[in-house]
C-alpha cells in the first residue's frame, strides 16, 4: 500500500457507514463475538510472534466496512478483463521483456536468475503454450485529481480518480480472506443493528472465482489423473488463505487432487517422464498445474536446489500460474515501463481500452543510468514527499518512501538504480473506524484508516490466443492513515470490505 497523506495537507474523509462512536458497552462485545467468529470461519493467521503449526490467531480486520465510490469501485471491476489481456500480450512480447528489464538484471540478482530461467526455456522451446495467470490490480483512490476534476469530485462529495498502484502476477493473496472479510463484517453489521446496510456490499466470490480458473486449466490438459500442485512457502503463515483454495477445489471437484510441496522438497521429488511431463515421487504422480504461493522473492530460494527445482517445473508440460514470462511482467519495471507515452498500442488494439488503461497510471519514472533517469533522480529528491522508490519485490515491506528517499539515492551507485522504478504517491482520503488487532487496546479507539482495493482477474491462453478472462472478485486491505506499509501477512493492515456509496 502506498503512504498517506502529508499532515500539511489534509485530505477528505468519507463518511462512515454507520454512526460513531459505538457505545462502549455494546463495541466490547461485539469485539468479543467477532473475534470469536474470525477464527471459526477461518478469517484468521498462524501468529509470527508466537508460531505454532497447531494455533490460529484471528487477522487484524477493521469493525465496520469502509465506505468505497460505488461509481469507481464498478470501473475497477470493468477494467478488470481489459488489464487481463494488456498482462498477457506484454508477457509474451520477449523483446519487450528483454528490452524493460536489460538494465535491471544486471544490478538485481533475483530478476536476473528469474531472467536466466526464461532465457533457457525459449532456447529449449516452450514445452507448455498455455500460461494462467491469476492476478490482482491493487488500486487507491486519489485527492489530488486535476484540477477541474477535483472541483467537480469534492462538490459532489465523491472520488473520480482512482490510481494503480501496481498489479499483482504470483501468489496474489486474499483470494479467501477478501470474501471472509465481508462474511465477518456483515456478521457485524448484523450483531450491532444494520442489518440494512448489508445491501451496499458487494458480491464476492473471489475464491471461488480464483479455484475455478485453476480448474479450467486442469480441464485443458484433460489427464484426469493428474494432480492441481501448489508451491509453497517451508512455513506458511496465512495459511486460511492457501488451505480454504485447496479445500473448495477437493469440496466441489473431488475427482482432483491437491498436493502441497515447497521448492526443496520439489528439487528431491520432481521429475520429467518422457513427454516433459511433471512427476513426483515415487508413485510417479503426475501434475497438470502449479500454483506458486511461494517464489516471488529471493529468500524462498534457499541456493542452486531450489533455483534448479523451479527450472525443472518451467521445462514441464504443466500449466504454471505464474509461467515464468508472466512473472517476469509483473515486476515493477514492466509496470513503469507500460505507462510511457505510446507503448500500450504494442498490446492493445482498441483506442477505448487504452485510454481507460491510460487513466489509472500514476507517474512512474525510470531510474536507469541515462538522461531519463537523472531526471527522476531529480525530481525525486526535489519533493521526496511525493514519491515512493519501489524494488523488483512482491511481499510488502520493500519500499522507500518519503524523507528517506534522498540517503536511499545516495547510497546507490548509478547502475544500481536500475533495480528500482520512482512512482508518485497517490494521497487517498481517510475513512474512520475501529481497527482491531490481536492483542490490541481494549476498548479500541476510533482511529484514521485508507484503503486500497484490489480487483482479481483470471485469465488462460497462448502467445496468440486468449481462451479464458475474468473478473473474478475483490479484496479491500485498510491500514493507519499514518503508516506507510500496508500488508496484513506482515502485520500492517488490516481485513476490510468496500460498503459502496453513491
């Protein structure tokens, strides 16, 4: 998630979605119960402080829904499909690929090893034409509209910008806990008297959208014995989040199984039989799809085992999720990359779709070792408040924002900048509500949040053809108008569910 706002500027605030305070008596147990209810519908994380296979701990969720434009939520849900396709051209555009990340492998050990792995596999030939990716584009809104749109939004009392903040092509989270979000809030709603307002949430079936996609692409192989494999980490602390996917494809499609491996333990089990396909073990258990909940960042790779583990699964007929070119294209540079003037007609044909792509970039500036770069160099460190430095990393806690953005540049050598992009900062307005936390303030405080909603699209085809694209759900993450990282799995955030108003 992006920073907040500067306190110099203060940005609007939308109005919650039922009157605050809550009467102290009635607020505690309300806590009580939805804590209770978290961990018994599974909104809920193994503790990081405190680890143990056996526990749950509820995940930090905010009481109450926070309000979110119904008019920018539904645009967000229609683009969906349109980012799909512009995801899908670009990773298979190899000279895009190669051109975008020519200068961040040089200085960023982990993309480049991803690089190497991509590199191999079109020598070789792509042994599997078919990619699904499951994605996630994280969006905020955005105070500090053009001018004439800011009048027209702040009469109104509403938000008609909203910015990308980045999207999302490997393991992106919330598939179950954005759904479980708003069962437990409505839940809420429910206990304290608002029954009324349930109406205002959306629909959300995001795990169940997410599962199916991975189901269509199982059925496309049309090996019936084969296996659904999912890639994860040696612990796994959002565990509500893998188990309840792997749960509803063993609930609603039991012929399928689902089998659960971390890279090292693929590096000792994994083979190629004699038509490329992927086996493991000694019953020989052949997979149709892998789902990689881990890989994204390099501290699952623990040396050469785990590396040759994931090579081995790109030589394989198996469907990835993500291949290794739609990882490649969900690194930050491919981001700042497909915001330069120009460059989305290479993917996208339809003049509408790539004005309404156009709209959703915030400024994002290259820091690579030419004029380009120092230019950004230069406005960074001109009005750092404005920006964010952003690495190649997925996972949250990576980012440099603000009054640390002049010693981050300082220490970089000029080539080393290539491994990161410069992005505006979108300043989101804040909501109010009650953030509740393990262990947390009892009774809790009314405190400043901003949001940012994520939308997920599925998406299934070759280098020349899209077979299968959807929009399939949402997710809303909340966190402290005054923190700057957002991510729940890391502590930061909090579970949320857009209540839509007009």
């Amino acid at each position: 998630m992006e920073a907040p706002t500067p306190s110099s500027d203060v940005p609007p605030v939308l109005e919650s979605c039922i009157p605050l305070p809550i009467d102290e008596s009635q607020l505690l147990e309300v806590v009580e119960k939805a804590k209770d209810w978290a961990i018994m519908h599974g909104a809920a994380m193994r503790s990081k402080t405190d680890f143990s296979p056996d526990a749950l701990q509820f995940a930090p969720f905010i009481l109450t829904p926070s309000s979110f434009p119904r008019k920018e939520f539904e645009k967000a849900v229609e683009l969906q499909t349109t980012l799909n396709e512009l995801m899908h051209a670009a990773s298979h555009d190899t000279d895009f690929l190669r051109d975008t990340l020519q200068g961040t492998i040089k200085v960023d050990a982990f993309t480049r090893s991803l690089f190497e792995i991509y590199e191999i596999v079109l020598k070789e030939g792509i042994c599997q034409p078919l990619s699904l990716g499951l994605l996630r584009s994280d969006l905020m809104l955005e105070t500090r509209c053009e001018n004439e749109c800011r009048v027209q939004c702040r009469r109104a009392k509403a938000y008609c910008c909203w910015k990308q903040v980045e999207i999302n092509s490997i393991a992106s989270g919330f598939g179950h806990l954005g759904p479980a979000s708003k069962s437990l809030q409505s839940f809420i709603l429910r206990e304290l008297g608002y029954a009324e307002k349930l109406a205002q949430l959306p629909e959300n079936r995001a795990l169940y959208g997410l599962c199916d996609a991975m189901v269509e692409a199982w059925k496309l192989q049309a090996r019936p014995q084969a296996v659904i494999l999912f890639v994860i980490e040696d612990i796994t602390y959002n565990i509500c989040d893998q188990r309840f996917h792997e749960f509803y494809i063993r609930e609603t499609y039991p012929h399928i199984q689902v089998i659960r491996r971390t890279l090292t333990q693929l590096q000792e089990q994994a083979k190629l039989g004699p038509h490329r396909e992927l086996l493991l073990g000694s019953e020989n258990l052949e997979v149709s799809v892998i789902y990689f909940r881990a890989g994204y960042e390099p501290g699952h790779y623990y040396g050469e085992q785990e590396w040759a583990a994931r090579l081995l699964m790109e030589r394989s007929s198996a469907i990835k999720c993500p291949s290794i070119q739609y990882h490649l294209a969900g690194t930050k540079k491919v981001q700042q990359a497909l915001a330069k003037p120009g460059i989305l007609k290479r993917f996208i044909t339809d003049e509408r779709k790539i004005d309404t792509i156009k709209e959703i970039f915030t400024g994002l500036y290259s820091l690579d070792k030419n004029e380009e770069g120092d230019e950004a160099v230069k406005l960074a460190l001109s009005n750092p408040e404005r920006y964010v430095l952003k690495p190649q990393r997925e996972g949250g806690g990576n980012n440099v924002y603000g009054t640390d953005i002049p010693a981050a540049l300082d220490k970089m050598s000029e080539d080393e900048r290539s491994a990161w992009i410069l992005m505006e900062r979108i300043f989101p307005p804040v909501s109010r509500g009650y953030m509740i936390r393990p262990g947390g303030k009892m009774p809790p405080e009314i405190v400043n949040l901003v949001s940012e909603l994520g939308i997920f699209g599925a998406v299934i085809g070759t280098k020349d053809k899209i077979i299968y694209n959807k929009q399939v759900g949402h997710m809303l993450r909340t966190k402290l108008s005054s923190a700057n990282e957002g991510g729940v799995a890391a502590g930061l955030g909090a579970l949320d569910s857009p209540y839509l108003i007009d």
